[in-house]
C-alpha cells in the first residue's frame, strides 16, 4: 500500500508531464476547460470522473491527437503542445487505449514488435548496403518483444495471432505493446475495463512492477478498488474541470466528488 502521498510542493523539480490552464473547445463544447495538473516522475497518478468530464480530451491533449485550444503542455519541462504525436512518442510518452485494438492476424510478438521505437528495417538506403545488421537488430527487436510478453505472462502465446485473445489478455499485450519503445511515462485508459478478476490482480502486479521500475503513470479509471491498488494520488474532473485532487481515500469522501458522480449517473 501506499505511504502518506507527498504533494507537488514537497519535491520540486521538473514534472513528467504538467499541463497550464489547458482548454479544448469542439464548437461550443468546453470538453477541458481550464485544467492544470502535474504528474512527478515515479508517480502513479489517477485521472478519474463521471462520464464525459473530459477525462479521454486530456489523455488526447497529453498524447498529440488533439492541439489545445489554449494552454500549455508540457512533457519532461519541454512544451510540446505543438508538436504532433509522434513526436511526443520519441520525447519518451507512451500511450494505451481503453480499448486495445491490435492487428488481429499477426502473432503477439509481432504486435509488440510494431511499436518499436525505431524500425532498422525501415531505413532503405542504408539498409540495402547492410542485410546483416537489419537481420541482427529485427532479431534483437524479437527478442525484447518476447522478454515483454513473458513480464505480461503471454510469453505461451507469442506466437499465436492476436485474435485468440480475451479482452484482458489484450490489456496485457498493450502494456507489453506500450513499453517496446521504452516511455518514460505511460497514460493508461481504463486497464481494468471489461477484465475479469482473475486477470486484474495480473494487471496490477505488472502495472506497479513497470512503475518501480522508474516508469511514470498517468491512469483514467472508473474502478474505484483498482485506482486505490494504483495510485497514490488522483485529480477528479467533472465538466472539463478539475474538481478535487488529493490521495484516493479522501478525494471519495470529498461531497463535491459525490455530488458529480450522482449528478452525472442521473
Ligand atoms: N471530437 C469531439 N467532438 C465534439 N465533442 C466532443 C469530442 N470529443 C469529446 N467531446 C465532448 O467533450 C466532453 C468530454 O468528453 P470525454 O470523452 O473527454 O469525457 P470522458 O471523461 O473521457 O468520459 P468517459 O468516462 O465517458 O469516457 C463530452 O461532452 C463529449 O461529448
């Protein structure tokens, strides 16, 4: 279990990610209205909220798929709100989705393999002159793809296609999936939606191994019991704001939380 979480002003110092005052505006929709928060590296920080708080905008703002309406965003202290996913892909943020959906006919191990940072087979030019090395690093690549699929407990099926898999198995394969190109920090949608039980103790476990393994979360969550397990600290939304913020326990007693979530189940 988590110690009393420490708050932003204990540890100054750069954030994984931050985002100032962020809005996004569909038309006359304020999806984010004016959101600021901060996730320090090693934090697993929770992104929770009723049905359309603007919980997925955030996570589209953060990873590029969206451009702000205005605000900032930052990733590692650089702004990046201009630049396009891809970039923060290389910047060292990695992203899963609520739900995963991977190439159905390739094996697991060449789903994973398709998230590699940089594809040594892709560069034409240089590649034609060296056969050799392309061959050693897709092999390399294979490799630490089926190391991944082994920390997940899917190393049995890496070479079966992807559709024989349940949904929380894909869960799994997209976190093996998102840490092929090695971020720094991971936003992750709703890991514990549509999973059964048996495999959401599995997702946890491996979720808090990457964690102390240094790597940063961001989480969007509905599952009380799961966001408890995970995150030492959470930011509740509600109408593209930020409500409350504060450790799991006590943003669920806060009666502003209790109010948005019965307003937005009504
Ligand atoms: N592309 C879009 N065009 C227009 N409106 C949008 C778009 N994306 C989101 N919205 C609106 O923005 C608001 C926030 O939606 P969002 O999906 O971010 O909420 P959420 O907190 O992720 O909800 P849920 O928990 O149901 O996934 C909603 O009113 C939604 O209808």
């Amino acid at each position: 279990m988590h110690a009393a979480p420490p708050t932003l002003s204990d540890a100054p110092g750069t954030a994984a990610i931050e985002t100032r005052n962020v809005v996004k505006r569909f038309g006359g929709v304020a999806a984010v209205d004016g959101v600021s928060l901060a996730v320090r590296p090693g934090e697993i920080v929770g992104l929770i909220g009723p049905n359309g708080a603007g919980k997925t905008t955030m996570f589209d703002l953060l990873a590029g798929r969206h451009a702000p309406t205005s605000g900032e965003i930052l990733v590692a202290g650089r702004p990046v709100q201009h630049e396009q996913a891809h970039r923060r892909l290389a910047a060292g943020l990695g992203r899963t989705f609520q739900i995963p959906r991977p190439f159905p006919e390739m094996t697991l191990t060449e789903n994973v393999m398709t998230a590699a940072q940089r594809h040594v087979g892709e560069a034409i030019l240089p590649n034609l002159f060296r056969p050799g090395r392309v061959a050693a690093a897709e092999r390399a690549a294979a490799e630490r793809a089926r190391a991944l699929l082994d920390f997940v407990a899917l190393g049995h099926l890496a070479d079966q296609p992807a559709r024989v898999l349940s949904g929380g198995q894909r869960k799994l394969l997209e976190l093996a999936r998102v840490m092929m190109a090695e971020p720094a920090t991971i936003l992750l949608d709703e890991p514990a939606a549509g999973v059964n039980r048996t495999l959401l103790g599995l997702i946890v476990d491996r979720i808090l191994a990457v964690n102390a393994r240094g790597v940063t979360f961001l989480v969007i969550e509905h599952d009380m019991d799961m966001v408890a397990r995970l995150c030492g600290r959470v930011y509740v939304m509600a109408a593209g704001r930020l409500l409350a913020e504060g450790a799991p326990a006590e943003v669920a007693r806060d009666r502003r939380v209790v109010e948005a979530y019965l307003g937005g189940a009504a």
